[in-house]
C-alpha cells in the first residue's frame, strides 16, 4: 500500500481510539455523577446506614467500570481495519467509486491477478492516492455524541461540586460519608437513642426515649416496623426529666419484634435499631431431694416441692429444667439462684432488693452442655430461720423470671434425747460402804445417741452437803472442793434407744467414800447431732448417804416395822368389812 494510503488509513483509526477512549470515559463519569447525585440526597433525606453506602460505592465502581469497557476497550480491541476505514470512508465520499477499497487490497497482493496488468493497478493506486489526498479520513468516526457526554458529564461533575460547596459542612459531611466515612450529618436538631438495640420479655412495656441536642422541638414521631409487616407511627412527647430535650414513647405490652427510627425536628436517629421480644425464663420442672446429716443414717431421699419439711441440718439438692437457655455467668449483676427468706415475700420477689428481707442468695450452676438444665454445685444448709425459697432464672439477655413460686420450708429441730432413771425410786436414800447403787435407766432419742454418761462426786463429811439447801457461794465452794467424777457407759453402735442397769460399786470409788460423806450422781445423754448439736440432758441430782451397817440395819428394820403395822391395820379393816357384810345378810327377811 501507498504510504499516503497507510497514513490517512492510520490517523483514522487513531482518530477512533481517541473518540471511543473520551466517549466512554465520558459516559461513566456522567453515570456516575448523575448516581452519585441522587445517592447524595438519599443520604441526606434518609442518612443511609454505612452497610448502603458500601454497597453504592461498590455500585459506582462496577457501574463506571462497566461503561468504560463496554463504550471505551471494546470498541478499541474490536476496532476497524484498514478495508472497514476504506468502505467507510467511500460511503462517505462516493466519487472514490470503490477506487479506495481496490487500491487497498491490490496493495497487499504479492502478484498480478490473471487477467491485469500491472501499470492498470498501480494507475489505480495512484488515482486513489490523488483522491484521497484532501479528504479527511477522519470523518467517517464523528465526534458530535462524544462532546455531548464531555460536555454532559461536565455540567454533573461541576453541579455536583457547586452542590457540595454550597451545602457547606453538610456537603463535606456527605462527602466524607460517600467514601464511607462514619461521620455525622450537622443538622439543626441532633438525635441521639437511649439504651438503642435490646431484648424486651413478651408482655412487658417498653419506652422508647431519645435525647435531643440543638432546637428542640414540641415533640417527635417514632417510626415502628414490626416482625408482621406493618409500619406504625407514635408521637414522642417532651418530658422534663433529668435532661431538657428528653422524648419518650411507650408501648404497652409488646408481643412481637420491631425495629424503629426517631424523627425529632429535622434530625433522625444514626441508625435503625432493633426490639427483640422473647419469653421470660420460667421453671419448667423441678426435683428436689433432702440429704440428711450423716448422724441420722437416713441417706438422701426425694422431696415434694409443696412439703419441705426439713430437719435442721440438712442439705437440698435441688435439680431444675428451665423453659429457656439461661446465663451461665451474671448479667448485669443478676444471676440464676435459690433465694433463702426469712419471711414471705409480699410483692415479686425479683423487684426486692437482695437481703431486703433478711433473704440470701445462692447460685445455681449451669449444665455446660445444656443452658436449660440448672443444679447446685454442692448440696444447699438453710440458714436458720428460713420459712420458704423462691427460683430466679436469668437468660442471656439478663431478663429475669417473674413472679416466682414461693416453696414454704418448715424447719424441725432435733430433739434432746430423754433420760428415765428407773431405779432407784427414791432421790435420796442411805448406802453402806460395801453396797453399790443399782442405778436402771431408759435413755431415747430421735435418731441416735452418741454418749452416755454418769456423772458423780463424794462430799465429805463436814462441808455443805445439802447443796439444794445452800446458798449460791456455798454451793460453788462444795463444788470447788468436791470435783465431779465422770463414768461412760458404753452404748455400742450409737443406738437410738437403749435400756440398762448400771451397778455403781461405791468400793471403786475415788476418793473412797467414809461413813457420813454424801454422794451425789446423776445421768447425761448427747445425741449425735453434729449439725445444730449436739443435744444434751441431764437428770435430777440423786443422793446416797454413807451410813454404818448397824445404822442401816435398824433403818431397814423400822421400815419393815412400819410395813408390818401397815399389814396388821389393812387386815383389821378387812375383818370388820366382814362382819359388817355377813351381819346385813343373816338380819335380811326372807322374801314372801
């Protein structure tokens, strides 16, 4: 090919990366603006979460982007060659009369074709040439369309910017917020949501309150979307609390989930925030069981939660399934326990500051692989004076079961154990020195008896013996000088009853008693009771006068005399009675 053929060929087709390059480059800076615009004032009217703004600039990219290899790459990749200039440029000028199109492709025969001569095709060549000397090849690629999008996509990127700088800090703010900047619009009135997103129980009343800055307005519009589908309005009015441009709204038992946006004069909450509504955790079963102290021997057995009655001392174990997941560690300071009262509680028991009636708390632990299933870690001691326990359970969300059932306990105390002296009959009675006390005893107790002891002491002859008798410092010097002796009788098995007679040998004695001392002895009982115990008894004191044989004798001797009279006078009576009846029956008339 000629090279003044080559050249007005090659300026064409630079002609046409240059006008399909500007047009789509144009294009999609005008699609943009134009997007970009409308974003803008979205932003401005509704302040589009970050999340929407992200999802636009990534609009803007792909839309851009897309434009350009479309409108810009594809034309110039797929762009015309040298015989589509040369067709286009006849259909632009007709006197070639296809002179253009043949001198172009007999430009890049390597022979003759049969039939030509070679002067006919270079006379034709050189005709092109001579014709294609003043035209423009550059025309057949116009460039009206593509000054129009320059032009367009100007007019955008300049309102756009003039927009902006008018709008002053509202336009910086929009900008910033465009490339995803987390800035706030300036608006006359700022808005700020208190507590924001949270989990409400169902049934319950929810407020919704919001603190404005800047002008504050008579009052504002809370705008509700809720689970179902529908969308409500509610006013917020002014309060005068704590804050002057404080606004609420309240609910009254909410049922279902919603989200919701604040309006105060021209400004509107950050964002969308979010109600959940759930159910309160509540008991869904439970099992109780009383672990009795070791000393009773009675083990662990099941309780019902509407009878615990309770022996003081005793562990609870208490197993529960709750109706909902509940924390496993406190939320907000609150926690699943067992609550111990030391009276019933009027009112509901979670509302009631802890220890406000004398009340303690303690923890129920968690089952790690299930958040409904709740124990205790070691078995529960009432304290005492408990008179009945309450269940709170709390979920994750840090709300708390309601109106929890009040379990009454009855605690029973471990009695003392009874002590019987059988024998002797008589509290005071007189003793030889080779004689012994057959001292008979029955000793009982609830559950078991640890010890049985006799307790003793020889008062010599001499000092204040009759102790029930002396004063108070009397009695403490004979106790002084006479110390107690202390004998244990063995029980065996710690056995819950036990009956027995104990010969209490006055010749082991120590210190030996002598003639005119008095021995004082009496019994003590411990039961086993190591919780609250133990328990202890003690009898009666009894007495044994030391006398002489001879002494003793003539007592013995005086009491089977006064036994003998007793006889005779019973015997007396007896007689008379006799005569007395057998005289009646013989005076008696036989009957007609």
């Amino acid at each position: 090919m000629s090279s003044v053929l080559t050249d007005k060929i090659n300026g064409a087709r630079r002609h046409h990366v240059f006008v399909s390059l500007t047009t789509g480059a144009a294009s999609a800076v005008l699609g943009v603006g134009v997007v970009l615009g409308l974003a803008l004032y979205t932003d401005y009217a509704f302040e589009l979460s970050r999340m929407v703004r992200a999802i636009l600039l990534v609009v803007y990219a792909l839309g851009a982007a897309g434009v350009f290899m479309w409108l810009a790459v594809r034309p110039v990749v797929r762009g015309p060659d040298d015989e589509d200039i040369a067709l286009a440029v006849e259909r632009v000028e007709p006197g070639f009369a296809t002179r253009l199109i043949a001198a172009v492709q007999f430009s890049r025969m390597s022979a003759v074709p049969v039939g030509m001569h070679e002067h006919m095709i270079r006379a034709l060549i050189g005709q092109a040439e001579e014709m294609a000397r003043p035209v423009e090849f550059a025309r057949v690629f116009p460039t009206q369309r593509m000054w129009q999008l320059v032009a367009g996509a100007g007019l955008v990127v300049v309102g756009v910017t003039v927009g902006l700088g008018v709008a002053g800090p509202t336009g910086m703010a929009l900008a910033q917020r465009a490339v995803l900047a987390n800035v706030a619009l300036p608006r006359a009135t700022q808005v700020e949501v208190l507590d924001g997103d949270r989990v409400v129980a169902r049934g319950d009343t929810l407020t919704v309150s919001a603190i404005a800055r800047g002008v504050l307005p008579e009052s504002g519009t809370a705008r509700l979307r809720f689970a179902s589908g529908s969308t409500q309005r509610f006013e917020m009015s002014k309060v005068e609390a704590d804050h002057p441009g404080r606004y609420e709204m309240t609910l009254d038992s909410v049922l279902e989930p919603f989200e919701f946006d604040v309006y105060l004069n021209d400004g509107r909450s950050d964002r969308t925030y979010k109600v959940s509504v759930v159910a309160r955790p509540a008991v869904a079963s439970l099992a109780i069981r009383q672990i009795f102290p070791a000393y009773t021997r009675l083990g662990t057995v099941p309780k019902q939660p509407a009878d615990l009655a309770l022996l003081a001392g005793s562990g609870l174990l208490i197993d529960l399934t709750s109706t909902a997941p509940v924390a496993r560690r406190a939320v907000n300071g609150k926690f699943s326990r067992v609550t111990f009262h030391q009276s019933e509680p009027t009112s509901d028991a979670s509302t009631q500051p802890a220890g406000s009636d004398g009340s303690t708390d303690v923890p129920l632990t968690v089952d790690p692989q299930d958040a409904k299933k709740l124990t205790t870690a070691t078995p529960l001691i009432a304290p005492a004076g408990t008179v009945g326990m309450t269940l709170h359970l709390v979920d994750e969300s840090g709300l708390e079961s309601r109106d929890p059932a009040f379990y009454r306990i009855t605690m029973i105390d471990d009695k003392p154990p009874v002590v019987v002296i059988r024998t002797p009959s008589e509290r005071e009675e007189t003793v030889t020195r080779r004689a012994y006390i057959p001292i008979g005893f029955t000793a009982t107790d609830d559950f078991a008896l640890s010890a049985l002891r006799l307790h003793y002491r020889v008062v010599q002859k001499g000092s204040e013996s009759d102790t029930a008798a002396a004063g108070e410092n009397a009695v403490t010097a004979v106790v002084a000088e006479n110390p107690e002796s202390v004998v244990d009788l063995n029980l065996g098995e710690n056995p819950a009853a036990v009956r027995g007679v104990y010969r209490h040998q006055l010749a082991r004695l120590t210190p030996q008693p002598l003639e005119g001392d008095l021995i004082e002895w009496w019994l003590e009982a411990v039961d086993g009771n190591d919780a609250t115990g133990p328990g202890k008894v003690v009898t009666d004191v009894y007495r044994a006068r030391v006398v002489s044989e001879i002494d003793k004798r003539a007592e013995l001797l005086a009491k089977f005399g006064e036994a003998g009279s007793t006889f005779n006078d019973l015997a007396e009576t007896q007689q008379t009675v006799n005569e007395k009846l057998g005289g009646a029956i013989m005076s008696k008339e036989p009957a007609p």
